[in-house]
C-alpha cells in the first residue's frame, strides 16, 4: 500500500514511529490525506532563521521528532538544549521561546513577545513562527486523543537529545 510506504519515509525521516499515523490510513484514506495536508502546510521553513523556527517548533511540542527536525536542519545540540529549558538563548530566540510558551502551553496573549519577534524577524518571520509553534502542537493533541501520547516531560527530553548526541558523536568500536 502507498500509504504505508509513504509513511515508513515520514518515520525515517522524522526518526520516530508513527503507528498513530499507521492507525489513521487504516480508518481512512480520506482521513490521511487530511492529515498529510495540514502538516505539508505547517512544515515549510522560507521566512524564519532555523534556530527561531526550530525553538517556536520544541517549545510548542516537546517531542522527538522536533529535536530531530532541529538537528537534520543543522542547529546545534547546544542550541536544542538551551531551547528545551527556555534558558541562555540569545535575545530573540528567548523572545520566540516566550511567545511560543504563551501561546502554545498557556493559550495566553503576550503583546511584548509578539512585538519583539516581530522587529526581530518582521511579519512574514512572526507569521510562520507562529504556524511553527501552533503546527507543532496540533501532533501531540492528536497522538493524545489517538491513544499514543505520553505527557511531554522536559527533563525526559533533554536526557533523551543527550543520549542521542552521545550516540552520534561515540567514536566507532574498533
């Protein structure tokens, strides 16, 4: 089946299974093109520095499969940690983080974020930063309501981008 191959690549790429997704071509072929069409909107990166696209992404999701698409785009495990804990980004990105923690964990209004991102990276870079943030956590909201989500522990997130990065970087056994 086409669906199926199509999504054996998503997990390849993104580095995480998507028996959710396996679930929903099953129930629907309809239903996965659905799907399919609104995360091919969401994904798209033209306006945004990586790093603020990739914050607004963690910070609205917290799931592996934002630390992956961080690190396959190029940013820094550094950087992933430092957005994972909101803490000792740069100016900007810590405005990103604030905007994206408002408006994605909160579902509050912060007009002095929004204002900052917004000279940071005008309106085209606010507007998909904020598809980026609000794309990011419609997966966990729907892999919850599916029955495949677990609660998003920061903690268990960085632990987990460190295994992934000492496995990355061990030299290879002789």
């Amino acid at each position: 089946m086409l669906a199926l191959s199509m999504i054996r690549r998503g997990e390849k790429r993104l580095g995480v299974t998507l028996d959710y997704v396996r679930e929903i071509a099953k129930t629907d072929f309809g239903l996965l093109m659905r799907y399919n069409r609104l995360f091919g909107f969401l994904d798209p990166n033209r306006h945004a520095p990586k790093d603020a696209y990739h914050v607004a992404r963690i910070r609205g999701a917290c799931v592996e499969v934002e630390i992956n698409l961080a690190r396959q785009s190029g940013m820094d495990d550094a950087t992933i940690d430092r957005a994972l804990t909101g803490q000792h980004l740069t100016p900007d990105l810590q405005w990103v983080c604030r905007l994206a923690d408002a408006t994605v964990r909160d579902r509050t209004d912060d007009t002095e974020a929004r204002e900052a991102v917004r000279a940071a990276y005008g309106d085209p870079g606010l507007i998909e930063l904020a598809y980026a943030m609000n794309g990011a956590a419609i997966l966990p909201g729907i892999k919850r309501a599916l029955g495949y989500a677990t609660a998003c522990n920061i903690e268990t997130m960085r632990r987990l981008a460190k295994a992934q990065t000492a496995t990355r970087t061990e030299p290879a056994a002789q």
